[in-house]
C-alpha cells in the first residue's frame, strides 16, 4: 500500500510538469489510457493544477528552512573552490635524521597500523623536536606506502581549506563538498565522512598549539564535533605544547617528548658540525645543554658556521659559562613573528608565555622568572606564595591565580614534576610535598631574561631571601611532619649566601644552619652536608676561620660528615675545632665541651673505645660543673660514655649509666623525646652484650615501635633499633626471624644510607652472621667476603670492624669446607 502511494504522488508531480511543458495542450491520464469526463472541464483542471503548482512551492521552501535550522551555529571556516591539484602544499618538511626517539616512532608506527578509534598527540615545551619527530614518521609512513598530508596550523580558515584538500585527495565527491559549501551540511561533518571512508592515509595538524582556537566555537575541542576527531580510518597526528589531557579527551594517545639522553644527543651535535670534536665532547656539550634539541640544533649550526668564534664543542661549551646570554639567550631581530620566535632557544618559550597572557594567566611570565632564580632542584610548591608574587610583581595575587599559573606552565611544558605520570609504575606520592622541577636551559634562560627585564632586579632577591628564611622556621616549628619539606628546600637555601647585598646574605645566613640542624634530626646527612659546607665557606671568607660562629659550622659540618659515614675527615675536622675553641674560647666553655664529646662520639663510632672513654669522662665533669647533672648535654654525655664502655667489654658500668640516663631523659625530656628512645636503644643493646637477652628483646622491641611512630621506619634510629633487635633474637636462638630482620634493615639502608654506608656494612655482616647460623653457609661466605673488601676500603684494614669481619669470614669459610667434606663422605658410592 506504502508503496502504491509514493507511485502516485511521483506521477502526479510529472504530470504536472508535462502540463506546464505542453502549455494547456491535452493532457494524458497515468493511470489508464482513458481520459476521465472531469478532465474535459477547464473549469476544474486549473483549480487543481494551482493547487498542485503551489503545494510544490511549500515543500521547496519548507525544505530550505529545515537545512537552514540544521546547520552549526557558526561555520568552522570559510571554504573556497580548492583545486584537486593543491595537494602539493600538504606535504611534509623534509628531515635529514632523527636521533632518540626510536620509541615515540615505534608508538605512531603501532598506532598507524591500528587506530583503534585513537589520535595521536606529540606534546611538549618548545625546543623539543615535536615538528622534527612528527616529519620523520611522516616520511616513514610516505616510504611505506600510506597517503601522508601535512597541515600546519595557521588560522581556522586556513584549516578548513587544507582539510579539505587532504578529503579531495582521499576522494571527496564535488557534489558532497558543493552541499557543504552551499550551508547543507557540516564541512568537518562531509570532510571526516570521508576520511572514514578512505584508508591507509596520514594526516599531521603541526603546531596546534592554542587547541580552544581549532573549534568549533564554544565546544571543547575533546567533543570531536570539529576539525579534531578520532573517527576516520587513517591516523591523526597533532603537534601542540598543550600537555593536559582534559584539553584533547579520552581518545588521544599523548606523547609527551623528553630531553634527549645522552648519546643521541651527542650525535646529533656530531651530525651538524663533524669537524667540531670527538664523540665523548659532543656528549658533554649535549649535556650541558640539558638534551634539548632545539639548542642542539642552534649549537650545532653556530659551530659548523665559518665564521664562527668558537669552532669546537669544547670550546662552545666552556663560552657557555659566560656567555649564554648571547648564544642562546640572545634577542632574534625577527622574533615578534613567531615563525622566528620558534627557532630562537628564548623566544621559543616566550611563545608560550605570550600566549599564557593572552588566555589570562598573566602570572605565569613572573612566576617561571621567580623558579629561574632558584636551585636546578625540585621546587616546593609550598615556596611560592601569593605575598610573594605580590612582592615582586606589585600587583596583589590570589591563590587561584597563583594556581592557575602553575597549571598552565605544567600545561605548556615550561615546568614539568619530578615524576613521569605517563610512564607505567610511576605515579606521584601523595605523601611527599607537592614539587615542580624546571629543566636546567629553561631555567638558566629565564634567569637571563629576568636579569634583562626587571628594573629592580634587587627587590626580587630581598622578597625571595624572605620568604626562604620563613620557610625554614615554618619547618623548624613543624617538627617530623616538615621533614620532608626540609629535604627539598636545602639545595634552595645557598642563594641566601649568594645575594647581591653583603648585608642581606649575613642578615639571613642563620637559616641554611638552622635547617641544616633540622635535616640531621631526620637522618638526611647528605643535604644537611651540602648546606654546611656552603654556609662554612661563607662565613671563612667573611667572618674568619677561627670566629666562634665559623667554628660552629664546622663542627656541625663534622657531625654531618660522620652520620654519612666519613668518619675519617669528621674527625679531622672535629680534633681541629676543638683545639681552635680551647684556644679561642676557654677549655671550659659550653661549645668547647661540645666539640670535645663530639670528637669522642665519632672515636668510639671508629673502635677507639679508650680514647673515647678518656675524652668523655672530662666532658661529663666538666658539663656536671657548669651546666648541672640533668643538663641535656650532660645526660648526651653520659649516655655517650656508656656506649664507649659497653665497645671495652665494661658491660655492667655501661648498663647502670643507661639506666640512669634513661630514668633522668624520661623525667626531664619525655618518655617519646628521640634521645629518651635513643637511651632506651642503648640500654637494650648493653643489656644483650651482657647476655640478658629477655630484658633486651623487650626493650628493643618497645624502641623499635616508638621509633617507628616517632621518626619514621625509615628513620637511621629505627634502622638501628632493628638490627640490634635481630642481634638479640640471633642470640637467643631465633635464626630465621633474625634473618629476616637483617635482610629487611639491609635493604632499608642500602636505600636511606647507600651501600657503602658503615651502618650498611654493619647490617650486612649482621645478615652473614644469622645465616651461618641457619646453615646458610654459601650465602654468608659471599656476603662476608663483600663486607671485608668494603670494610678495608671504607673503615680501613685495622679497624676493630674490618678484624671481625675478617675473622667471621675464616670461621664461616671453615665451616662451609667441614660441611662440603662431610657431604663427600656420606656421598654413595657409585662402586
């Protein structure tokens, strides 16, 4: 029936048109070859026949109205009449080679094969080759067989015209594209139809670097109702400095480039000047050069130049010291234009920048020059505030703003963190402070535009020294939880020593000491070393070598030395300052007493318990007489002598000094202060070296959990206290658990402490020790062997440790040969 109706009204409307052409002739019936009487009567032929005419009229322009409503609100952009013969403008820039990104092209030659409904997006800050790698698989894919069209990313009319083109040569029909162009359908609509319908073909948008400005207007790009969209059955490929996934959504394959290792590019410096030097000075001035291929590039053109003052890498790169301003730092006379501007190492990231202002986030220029000022380290997010900026800048600033500045550099590759979240297995730790790391050439070019730009250069120092010495009492103040928050604000704090201002360096000079006091109530020696040796260098040259705050640095920095296992040079160190404050300060006074228990501390931590001994009994008369019997320092020394006599076999004296310090700590200190768990600690160990094992396993486990809760598990106190703990359950028999405990506190410290660690070494003979007991023979040998080699290197061959691990060594070695014979002789024979 459906079928007989559309039949008739398609005859009625060519009857229609067979009237109009036959101008009132006779008119001929469709449905029998019999003319029906009504039609002999004009009087009813013209009513029907106006009616039909102006029923046709109605579905015409009611159908126009409809595609009219159908269109998008505003066209993408304008299209003209392209020739199919333009397609010579889609091809892409021609690469020589391409060095270190064999597995980005792997990742894209993956894709290429099988998009899986994906795109692809190269991301980076400016300078790292995104065009270069994008053209060199262009040029493989070309090699391969596959229709490539480059488009580069210019305006949204220009990207319709060139997406069009790429359609035209996949196929296009003209009339699909007529209906487009007439306002019938959507151009991205009829172009990416096709480009679902054609197969094998590439398509690279280079440079989309402001993603919002591809359209469609008012829609988020990642919709993919405009020009970018994952739906065709090639392969789309992006170039663009934005990185942030909510800007290209769920479908795109983000590609973040890196700097390139070292090797590569070495090589690539090698490729562009030949003549310039060996292999090894390539990879050095690469190197120096932070990877980044954009001033691999301009190093490599400037050394092949003729003209050119510095003709070798090794020469490029010593210049680079002082004269980066002007190699890679340097103003392009063209550089407002930012086809210039992307092959001139600073413009390339004032790009960005500019266009950061544009999107409103004005900040972001002030606050990359204020990272540029501070350390090639990670960067406590916790440092910059919004009264800083406003120091700086004049203008007031909120936390939005500030926050909002941080996003966009993270999103334009300016500022990156020290984690990779694009990496398998490497995720941020949300435990640790939140932190941002610059790359090294960034860094150092902004500090170059900085020093360029701002007129007074000195009031972004002061703001900053400021708010680097509130930082340090905000960590001071906070205890164990800022620990981590020291760690990385010590390789910021040297600038408070280099300020341009005398007055401003001595006036904030205190606080690298302070944190450096910190960091080694956390256990992290290494950074609190840095610190020290800075601040001793400062306070040599300005205050003098023998001024008692000199020397108090350098007693600290003895100390530092000595919790990094250095003993040698602590030593040096602490006997020198001793001798300097006898005869500065008066053997009798309070630092002196210091430097005195300090250098006994490190002998008896070396076997040189009799000396130790000697130096600590003068030390605890000394500070009962002037400072009192439940002083701190006198109880430190106390305690400290008992450790001294425990290493000479004084067991028992060593106990009741324990005990006695540990009831006064408890009552003057706290039952949970660190040195009343350090007390704890010692008396345990004091009491298992005199065979009371049961005491000692229960107040080394009860240190042991304090510890943990108090400072951390990674703490070197609760690394101590579980080592001794395994000491204790080897003693009393308990070998596997023992084992286990040594083999997680060696593991433990090799990660805190490094391998070479003497604590390190401790916990390994520990281990050796336990699984010679539980028959491990083979494994204990290895491991004691390891442990001498290290001993003599580290501690030296005489020393008391080195003799032990020597003489365990024979023991097991012996044992391990007893074993192997009997084994032999219960063997069968095979007679």
């Amino acid at each position: 029936m459906r079928r007989r109706q559309g039949a008739w009204a398609g005859s009625a409307v060519a009857g229609t048109a067979a009237v109009v052409a036959a101008g009132l002739g006779p008119v001929t019936n469709y449905a029998s070859a019999t003319v029906p009487g009504w039609a002999s009567h004009g009087w009813v032929i013209w009513p029907v026949f106006a009616g039909l005419v102006t029923t046709s009229v109605g579905l015409v322009l009611w159908s126009r109205r409809l595609d009219v409503a159908a269109r998008p609100p505003a066209p993408l952009g304008p299209v003209g009449r392209p020739a199919r013969g333009r397609q010579d403008s889609l091809r892409p820039p021609h690469v020589e080679r391409v060095r270190g990104r064999e597995a980005e092209l792997a990742e894209l030659a993956g894709m290429l094969r099988r998009p899986r409904g994906r795109f692809a997006v190269l991301c980076a800050a400016g300078g790292m080759g995104k065009t270069t790698v994008a053209a060199e698989f262009a040029s493989q894919a070309t090699a391969a067989g596959w229709r490539v069209f480059w488009v580069r990313w210019r305006d949204s009319a220009d990207l319709a015209q060139q997406m069009v083109q790429a359609a035209l040569a996949c196929g296009l029909p003209e009339e699909e594209l007529e209906s487009a162009r007439a306002g019938r359908a959507s151009l991205p609509d009829v172009v990416w139809r096709q480009l679902g319908r054609a197969r094998r073909w590439l398509l690279v948008l280079d440079n989309a670097d402001v993603p919002q400005e591809i359209g469609p207007a008012g829609e988020p790009l990642a919709d993919y109702r405009g020009w970018i969209r994952p739906y065709g059955r090639g392969l789309l490929v992006m170039t663009s400095r934005d990185s942030s996934p909510h800007t290209w959504g769920p479908r795109a394959r983000l590609l973040p480039l890196k700097p390139l290792p070292a090797q590569p590019a070495g090589q690539v410096l090698v490729d562009a000047a030949p003549a310039a030097g060996t292999a090894e000075q390539a990879r050095d001035l690469a190197m120096r050069l932070g990877g980044l291929p954009l001033a691999l590039h301009a190093a490599g053109t400037y050394l092949a130049g003729p003209t050119s003052r510095y003709r070798t890498f090794t020469t490029y790169r010593q210049a680079l010291e002082h004269e980066l301003p002007f190699l890679l730092g340097a103003e392009h006379p063209d550089a407002s234009q930012t086809r210039f501007a992307r092959t001139v190492v600073r413009h390339t990231w004032e790009v960005s920048l500019d266009q950061l202002a544009r999107e409103g986030i004005a900040l972001a220029r002030p606050v990359l020059r204020l990272l540029a000022i501070l350390a090639e380290a990670p960067i406590p997010l916790s440092l910059i505030t919004p009264d800083l900026l406003s120091a700086v800048t004049g203008d007031e600033v909120t936390v939005p703003e500030l926050e909002a500045a941080f996003a966009g550099l993270h999103r334009y590759g300016l500022l990156d963190l020290p984690y990779s979240p694009g990496n398998a297995g490497q995720a941020p730790d949300t435990s640790s402070p939140a932190q941002v790391v610059l790359h090294p050439l960034i860094r150092e070019i902004n500090a170059v535009a900085l020093a360029a730009e701002a007129p007074h250069l000195a009031t972004w120092h002061r703001a900053l020294a400021e708010r680097l010495t509130e930082a340090v009492h905000e960590v001071e103040e906070q205890g164990r939880a800022a620990w981590p928050a020291a760690v990385l604000l010590a390789p910021h704090l040297p600038v408070l020593l280099d300020l341009p201002e005398p007055s401003s360096a001595t006036h904030h000079r205190t606080a690298p000491s302070t944190l450096a006091q910190v960091l080694e109530h956390a256990g992290a020696f290494s950074a609190a070393r840095l610190l020290l040796e800075r601040v001793l260098d400062f306070e040599s040259r300005t205050l003098g070598p023998r001024h008692p705050d000199t020397l108090t640095s350098r007693n600290h920095l003895a100390n530092a030395l000595f919790g990094m296992g250095e003993p040698a040079e602590a030593i040096r160190l602490l006997r020198q300052t001793l001798e300097d404050r006898n005869r500065v300060l008066g053997p009798a006074h309070p630092d002196t007493l210091i430097s005195r228990h300090d250098l006994a501390c490190a002998l008896d931590g070396t076997g040189l318990h009799a000396e130790a001994v000697s130096l600590l009994r003068q030390t605890l008369a000394a500070r009962v007489r002037v400072l009192g019997v439940v002083h701190p320092h006198t109880l430190a020394s106390r305690d400290s002598l008992g450790l001294a006599l425990d290493g000479m076999g004084e067991h028992a004296e060593a106990v009741r000094l324990h005990r006695q310090t540990l009831d006064d700590r408890i009552r003057v200190l706290g039952p949970e202060h660190h040195l009343t768990l350090l007390s704890r600690h010692n008396l345990a160990s004091a009491l298992a070296r005199q065979g009371e094992h049961a005491e000692a396993e229960r107040l080394l486990q009860q240190a042991l959990d304090d510890h943990a809760r108090v400072l951390g598990v990674m703490h070197p106190h609760t690394l101590a206290s579980r080592d001794s703990l395994g000491l204790v359950l080897d003693a009393m028999g308990e070998h596997a658990e023992a084992v286990r405990l040594h083999r997680q506190t060696l593991d433990d410290r090799i990660r805190v402490l490094g391998s070479n660690h003497p604590d390190t070494l401790t916990s390994r003979h520990n281990l050796a020790s336990a699984l010679a007991r539980t028959g491990e023979q083979e494994e204990a040998v290895r491991l004691l062997r390891q442990t001498l080699a290290d001993r003599v290197r580290v501690l030296g061959p005489e020393h008391p440790h080195t003799l032990r691990t020597r003489d365990d060594l024979e023991t097991a070695s012996a044992a391990r040969r007893a074993t192997q014979r009997r084994q032999t002789w219960l063997r069968p024979s095979r007679r």
